[in-house]
C-alpha cells in the first residue's frame, strides 16, 4: 500500500456533490451533478489527478441513502473509499 496522497471530501446534497480535493498541502474544490454522470464526471476528475484507490482517502459526509451512489461509483472507478 501505498502512502496517502490525496485526501478527498464530498459534501453529498439531492442535487449535487461539493468536492475538496487537498495534495500536496493544496486544496481544490469542483462541484459535480449527484447523478450518474455526475459521478462518472467526478471519478474522471480523480483519476486525471492521478487519485487511485492505493494512494486516495475518500470521505463522505453521512447525510443517509445520499451517499451510496457516489460510494458505489467511486469504488467502480478505482477510487479509495471511507465512510466517515
């Protein structure tokens, strides 16, 4: 396993994800869909930065049944994830 890299927050409301995404002691934010597309929008976004599941710490906000798609796609594509 590799060391943390990437330390990824998601926001998760009906409409949408709030994305903090922080390397290297720097922070982005992006906003994506809470869609299907969305969520294939956000994994792309990850893995162009290079945020594979080895090196990826994911954590969602517990909002309920919110949550489980972007839990879902983010594991299909690769991503780390934890519940937090």
């Amino acid at each position: 396993m590799k060391d943390i890299a990437y330390i990824v927050g998601i926001d998760v409301s009906k409409h949408k994800l709030d994305i903090a995404f922080m390397t290297k002691g720097r922070m982005k934010s992006k906003v994506f869909d809470n869609t299907g597309i969305g969520h294939t929008q956000f994994g792309t976004w990850m893995l162009e930065r290079g945020a594979y599941h080895d090196s990826t710490h994911i954590c969602l906000k517990a909002t309920g049944p919110l949550q489980r798609g972007s839990r879902i796609d983010a594991g299909r594509h690769g991503l780390g994830r934890q519940r937090c």
